[in-house]
C-alpha cells in the first residue's frame, strides 16, 4: 500500500523529522528552539515527530504539542521498530521539497538547519551534518565512530567524516523511494549516491545531551560491520548476484579439477594410491563448493528479479498518526485501517 501520493503531498518547504524514542524531558525544550529557529528562515515548514514506541511519557508530551500546532505531525508506532524504521516513516509522511531529519535528543543544533539548507541550495541533493567537535563518550562512541567512518567511507566510495550524524538535509526526490531496513539508514548518503545524488558534508554543532541516555551502546560497532557488507553488496551486486557467486564458484571448479589432476599424476607417476590422497576429499570439496556457489548465485539472480519487480512495503505498522495541517478527510493518507 502507498501511503502518501507524491504531488498531494508536496506542499511545504521543508519538513523536520525526528525520531524519537523515550526523550519525555527534551521533546518540549527541542519544540521551543527548533520553531524559534525555522520562524527565522524564509520557508514554510513543518515537524514530523516519530514516535518509536516510547514507553517514558513522550507520547503525551508529543500528543499535547501537536494539539497546539498545525505545523506538527506526530506518528505514533506500534512498538519501538528502530531509527531506520522511525526516518522511513518520517520520510513517507513528510510533504517538504526538503526534508531535514535531527535527533530528538537535543544534541544537534536546530540553529544549523538554516545552513544545511543553504548548502543544498548549492546544487547538492544532500548534506551530512560532520560533528567535528562531538560531545559524546570517546572510548564508546567517538573512536569506533572514527573507525566506521573511515570503512564505509573507504568501501562505498561515498567520503564522509560522520555517517553516524542524523542532522542531515534531503532533496525530497533522492529520499522517497529510497527502501531502508535494518539499521541502514546510516548509509543513505552512500545509497542515494549509487542512484545519482550529489552528496556533501557541512560542519555542524554538536552538544552534550542534557536529559535521558544514548540508546545505543559499543554492541552496535558489530552491526554496523554487518551493515557496511550488506550495503557493500547491494551496491555493487544487488542487480547481478551471480557476478559474486559465480566467481567464487568458477575459483572452486577451477581448483577442484586441478587438485584431481594433481591426484591422478601422483597415482600415475608416484604410484600414490588415489583412495588413500587426502588431496581427492580436497578436490571434491572444492567441486561441491563451486556447484553450490554457482547456484546460489543462480538463485540470487532470481530473487533480483522479484526484488525489482513486486511492490515495496512499509517496514512499520503505525498505530495512529496526526498530521500537520490536518488533510480533509477523504484523501487523508494516514487512515489507517485495521
Ligand atoms: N531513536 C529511535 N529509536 C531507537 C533508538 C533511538 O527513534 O530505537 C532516536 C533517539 O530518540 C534519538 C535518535 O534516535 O532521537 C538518536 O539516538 P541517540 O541520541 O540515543 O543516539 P546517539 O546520539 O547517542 O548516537
Ligand atoms: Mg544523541
């Protein structure tokens, strides 16, 4: 299902989206700075709160801000489905031509979104916020930060200093269709890049968080390894699988048949018995090995094909969703039914 028609939607400048997950104490503060700081700018606007599941308040925090503004949207989620899951939402449901995204926490600076803009304006598709001077814990997020960013960078191609920064401003068409899952939503800049976009960074403000905790500890380095060979593939072999395979597989076969020549040799010309030459397992394990390389890539070629050609589905259910400026009824699209 297609939740949001694209020209019935773009009808604001830009679009906030936060995701949030148990920030009750920040979401009132990050309210008053954040409309301080879009007032002063030159375009419409609006804010799109997603709430992850929270369980701390927040939702009614939320509810009450959006009751008292039709500039915000909240969309409330079932359950906590993640960051990724939260900005997809957010950028399903947001109607800017730009779509900013920050966290909810207070640690980016809502004073930098006028210049973030200002840099798209310069004809990139997207700028990544690059907290230079980051107030976060060094041992558990500043330094394996610095190390994931050198490998995604390195690996994708895409060079920037902080994947990890949220404040980040979208073209609206290089995000829509963009699919996320997972926890890939660190990769956007690297994914929209391999589609077209012109990426950039911009030095941003970073500050202490004054309230709640970091949802995320040092466990998260291990997925985000997983995450960049994942993203690593898609990239390269997401439209040809059996590139990857088949070559791996070809490199088995190839080598199969030379250890078994290898064995026949040594049968004929040393007289080793051939049933008793553990380089014949070995032949056979490398023959074995190629086959099924070979047809896993076969069978990942067919999964490409029903990838590309079956419609995409939202990675989230919404439990309830007010939006900004409330649409009238008949095309409201977030009805949701049960
Ligand atoms: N967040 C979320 N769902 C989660 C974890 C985090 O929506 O499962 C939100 C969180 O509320 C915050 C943002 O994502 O607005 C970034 O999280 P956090 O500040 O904990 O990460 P850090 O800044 O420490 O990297
Ligand atoms: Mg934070």
């Amino acid at each position: 299902m297609r939740l949001v028609d694209e020209e019935d939607n773009a009808s604001v400048d830009l679009s906030v989206v936060i995701p949030v997950f148990n920030e009750k104490e920040s979401l009132q503060p990050l309210y008053s700075e954040l409309k301080q700081s879009l007032k002063a700018l030159p375009y419409s606007w609006e804010i799109v709160f997603v709430d992850d599941g929270s369980f701390d308040g927040s939702v009614d925090v939320l509810k009450s801000i959006q009751a008292g503004d039709d500039q915000v949207g909240i969309i409330l989620f079932r359950r906590n489905f993640g960051q990724t899951a939260a900005l997809s939402a957010g950028f399903d449901y947001a109607r800017g031509d730009i779509i900013i995204t920050m966290d909810a926490d207070m640690q980016n600076d809502p004073a930098d979104i006028g210049i973030v803009v200002g840099k798209l304006a310069d004809g990139y598709d997207i700028v990544s916020g690059w907290r230079r001077a980051r107030k976060d814990k060094w041992l558990s997020r500043k330094l394996p930060s610095k190390i994931a960013n050198r490998l995604i960078s390195r690996m994708t191609g895409v060079r920037l200093h902080d994947y990890g920064c949220t404040l980040k401003a979208y073209r609206r068409e290089v995000i829509k269709n963009l699919r996320l899952y997972g926890e890939l939503h660190r990769f956007i800049p690297a994914l929209a890049n391999e589609r077209g976009a012109k990426v950039t960074e911009l030095e941003v403000n970073h500050r202490a968080r004054q309230f709640g905790q970091s949802k995320y500890t040092l466990s998260r380095t291990t997925r985000v390894l997983l995450d960049l060979a994942n993203v690593k593939f898609l990239l390269e072999y997401r439209t040809k699988p059996l590139q990857f395979f088949g070559k791996l597989g070809l490199f088995g076969l190839a080598a199969g048949a030379l250890i078994f020549f290898l064995t026949v040799a040594m049968k004929i010309f040393q007289g080793v018995d051939i049933s008793g030459n553990p380089l014949l397992v070995m032949s056979l394990f490398m023959f074995t090995a190629g086959i099924q390389l070979i047809s896993i890539g076969l069978v990942g070629e067919l999964v490409t094909r029903a990838y590309y050609e079956t419609q995409g589905k939202p990675i989230y259910v919404v439990k309830e969703a007010r939006l900004a400026g409330g649409l009238p009824d008949g095309d409201d699209p977030l009805k949701v039914t049960p």
